[in-house]
C-alpha cells in the first residue's frame, strides 16, 4: 500500500508559507485575465521538455495550442501559477481561533430542506459498537479575515483518541444550498475508520447565510461591485487558513496525510483548494471538476448557468440583451471569478495538483460537466503523472448518471483515502 511519503514527498515543501504583500482594500485589486492559450507555454529548441514520453518526444515552435497539445511538448509553469492565484486570494491573516456550540437549525437555502443521501448513508463504516458514545464532536470558529464573512465554522468529527499517534485528517465540502450538518453521515463514517473528518460552511452558507437567497445575492453582488469572490475563490481562502489551523495547531492530526472532497460546489472547492494548497495530500472532487472555457465555446455552459442564474439574469439585463448568451456569461465569470475560464481553468490546474493523489469522480451524463469539456484536462493530468513517475492519477465517469453523487463515488472515494491517507 503506497504511502504518502512515497507519493508527496516532493511537493510538501512546495507550499507557500510567504504571500505578497497585501492589497490595501479588496476593490483595489487588480487581476490580470489571459486567454486560455496562455496557460501553455512552449519551450525553446534547447530548452529540456517538461512532460515527455522517451519514444515520442519532439521539439517544436508552434504557437497554435492544437499544435502544442498535439506535440505535447508544452506544460503549465504551476509554481508560477499558483503564485498568481494565491495573489488573487490574499487577504488579512489571522490565527484567531473560538470555540462554538452546536448548531440545532441548520441554514439550507433550499426549500424543502433536504433529507440526508441514501449515497453517504452507504459510506463504509468501521464495526464498531456504540459509536455515537465514541465519537467527539467539535465546533468552532476560524477567523479567515477580517470581514463579516471572514468567521469560519467548522465542524470535527473523531473517535476518542487512547494513545498520542497522529491520525489522518479528510476535509468534506457540501454542494450548493447546503451546509456542513449535511455532511455528517460521511464524517461519522470516516471517523469510525480512524480519521478526523472536518467540514466546514462554504462562503454565504449554513451559519454564514441569513436567509435562503444570500448565496444568489453575493453572486450578483460580486457581479455589480467586484470586491469579493464568493463563487469557489473566497472559499478556497478559507480553505487555506483551514489547512494553517490542521497542521499548526493540531496536534492530533498527521500534516503530512490531509485530504480534501466535496460534492458539486463543494468539489469545485476541492480542486482548488489542492491547487492552490499542496498541503491537501489526497484529492477526490466529485461531480465538481468542469472545463469552463471549453463549456463556452461549444455552447455547454446552461447546466451550471441554470444553477446560479440570478447573477447571469443581472448581468443580462445590465448588459442590454435579451437573452443570456455566450458573452455574457463569459463576463461573468471573468468579474466573480477572474480566471476561471482561462488560466485557472481544468486544463491548467488540474495537472497542477500532481503527484497527489487524484481522483475524479463525475456523472457520465453530467450536463453541468459535460463528459467532452473533460478530455484535455484528463489528458493533461495523466501527462502530469507521467512526468512524476506517479500513477495516483484516476478519472471515473459513471455511465447513466448526471449531476449526481451515488453510492458507487461514495465507495470509489472511501477506496482512494483509505489506500493513499492509512
């Protein structure tokens, strides 16, 4: 069974404990959005190639992206893109830690609220007898920045501890609408099996909503100022400060074996997270990874416009047009979430994240991350690997199924943590 000082040892040391300096007010920021293209570089006749194959490797001065990925000769500089994207993310730090209560009621901003999954009911659960008597139970709150959304409740789950042995830790994310009491049947499974589950509420969710349209409201709020990022970028902040708190001030927890999923929003929070964070050993977004870019230019960008459309529908009418079409939806995420659809998209972040351990789990059928939109991040990720002599790298689409986490994700995931986390 591979371990994580086989797997991650290289990339442990990657992780920037220094961010540039800080802007002096959000709306000062400045972000600078290329094309997709851009996200490849290619590398002069003398330079060495970064991802090669022995027996099919070329050189070449092609500046047409067919041709380069074609060629695949070309690679993504990801220390220099995660640099950028941490610059994006800087705010005020802060190393403020409260204790909580429980929460009794919830904040789900869907209507009814939801039931738990007959999926995360299946999860694997270890034999044990009288688990609820076993299980610890802790509330708090980080600070992430000085602002109202900058206190981030967490929620930790883990069996009572005999010994000082450090345990691995799994960070669990809730799709939209819903919130981190939603996750608990993962987190009391996974804790019976000896991990330290965490799950938090994702920006303008659960504790940080105050009413069941506030995450629509800090979309088009995004959309009209420009001073915050609440669709996956601000999240990924906190996510960052979360894995300060697991490793610096943890002393149960192994920084060395700390994972990150999350279903929907939740595994779009994930993948960035582990981009932005090599500190998340082991990866496993579910029905969250997308191509952006290439849902725009082939006219597939309705399923996930259809989930949050209230901003889309504002940017529209501000726009002056009669119907939400292509620009318009490529402005948007360029204003809410600059880079989204060109250097940070799949194509260059996911590749990004190895040699960790990856897995993706996706719907076949999956209209809000459509199956093709997939092909070039999957091939670059697997390229990726390659380089690193890793083969931690696995993309699942389950045939039949939309946008949707089953039991068999469920069960995939549970495999993938217990294999590369124990």
């Amino acid at each position: 069974m591979a371990t994580m000082h086989q797997v991650t040892q290289v990339v442990l040391h990657q992780h920037l404990h220094h961010l540039p300096p800080k802007h002096s007010h959000p709306s000062t920021r400045s972000y600078r959005v290329i094309n997709s293209v851009n996200c490849f570089r290619v590398e002069s006749p003398t330079e060495s190639t970064h991802f090669h194959n022995s027996s099919t490797e070329k050189k070449t001065t092609a500046t047409n992206i067919e041709e380069i990925m074609d060629d695949q000769i070309s690679a993504v500089d990801f220390v220099e893109l995660r640099e950028e994207f941490l610059t994006l993310l800087r705010s005020r730090r802060s190393d403020e830690v409260e204790q909580a209560k429980p929460v009794t009621s919830p904040m789900y901003q869907g209507d009814p609220p939801p039931t738990f999954s007959e999926a995360m009911e299946s999860c694997p659960k270890a034999d044990v007898e009288n688990l609820k008597d076993l299980l610890v139970e802790e509330n708090l709150y980080l600070y992430t920045e000085a602002s109202e959304q900058g206190r981030l409740p967490v929620l930790i789950l883990s069996m009572k501890q005999t010994d000082e042995e450090k345990r691995p830790a799994i960070v669990f994310l809730h799709s939209t609408h819903k919130c981190k009491e939603w996750l608990r049947p993962l987190l009391e499974a996974y804790a019976s099996r000896g991990y330290v589950a965490i799950a938090i509420d994702s920006r303008y969710h659960g504790e940080r909503a105050s009413s069941q349209t506030t995450y629509q409201e800090a979309l088009v709020s995004s959309w009209k100022k420009g001073d915050t990022m609440p669709f996956i970028y601000d999240t990924v902040w906190d996510l960052i400060k979360l894995a300060d708190y697991l490793t610096h001030q943890r002393d149960d927890i192994d920084s060395a074996r700390i994972g990150i999923t999350g279903e929907s929003l939740g595994g779009m929070h994930a993948w960035f997270a582990a981009f932005a964070d090599t500190r998340y050993s082991v990866v496993v977004p579910i029905i969250g990874v997308q191509g952006f870019r290439w849902a725009i230019d082939n006219d597939k960008w309705h399923g996930r416009v259809d989930s949050i459309k209230a901003v889309f529908e504002e940017a529209r009418v501000d726009l002056g047009k009669s119907d939400i079409d292509r620009e318009v939806v490529e402005k948007v995420w360029d204003r809410i979430a600059p880079g989204l659809a060109s250097q940070f998209d799949a194509p260059c972040t996911i590749p990004a994240i190895a040699p960790r351990p990856l897995l993706i789990l996706n719907g076949e059928a999956d209209h809000r991350c459509p199956l093709l939109g997939l092909d070039t991040p999957k091939s670059e990720a697997e390229r990726a690997h390659e380089a690193h002599n890793s083969n931690c790298f696995k993309f699942v689409a389950e045939t039949g199924v939309g946008h949707q986490m089953t039991s068999t994700m469920v069960k995939e995931a549970s495999i993938w943590f217990d294999t590369y986390l124990k």
